[in-house]
C-alpha cells in the first residue's frame, strides 16, 4: 500500500492555518496498522478498518486507560456475529 499526499506542493501552511502534516500523519497511522497487525485488509471490510483508524487518531491525546474506557462504552448494547443466527438477518 503507498500513500501519495503531493510532496512537491510549494505551501507547508494554507490561508487558514492547515498543513498537510496531519493527513500524513493519519495517513502513516493506518499504514502501520495495516503493515504491523492486519496484513490481509479485505475491500469488504474495509470501512471497518477506517473506523477502528478513526476512534484512535480521534483519541491519540488520551490516556489508554480513558481510549479503553471509551472503546467498552462504544461496544456496549452491539453484537457483532460472524454470521446471523439461522432465522435473523
């Protein structure tokens, strides 16, 4: 997987105070996770992927105890099957 963010760009700060800094180092982020822990990424569950990504760049400044705290509250009341249950769908 390669990421291309436009290196060659000639602004590092826009009018309105954005670098291109945090899309890198998001973008970094999910490569790591994708070369370090979930080596076969699947088109079909990608947007999974995306959320997992999402949920810790939105919780990088916390604390693991609080993003572990906020990752049990978020799963609370969900069920995920690896397949439904004859009879549901």
């Amino acid at each position: 997987m390669t990421w291309c963010i436009g290196i060659s760009l000639t602004f590092f700060v826009n009018d309105k105070g954005f670098t291109k800094n945090g899309a890198e180092s998001y973008l970094a982020l999910i490569e790591r996770g994708v070369y370090g822990t979930f080596h076969p990424v699947s088109e079909r569950h990608l947007h999974r992927y995306c959320s997992e990504f999402d949920f810790r760049w939105d919780r990088r400044a916390m604390m693991d105890a609080a993003r572990l705290d906020d990752a049990i509250g978020g799963a609370e009341g969900k069920r995920l099957f690896l397949c439904y249950p004859v009879g549901e769908a």
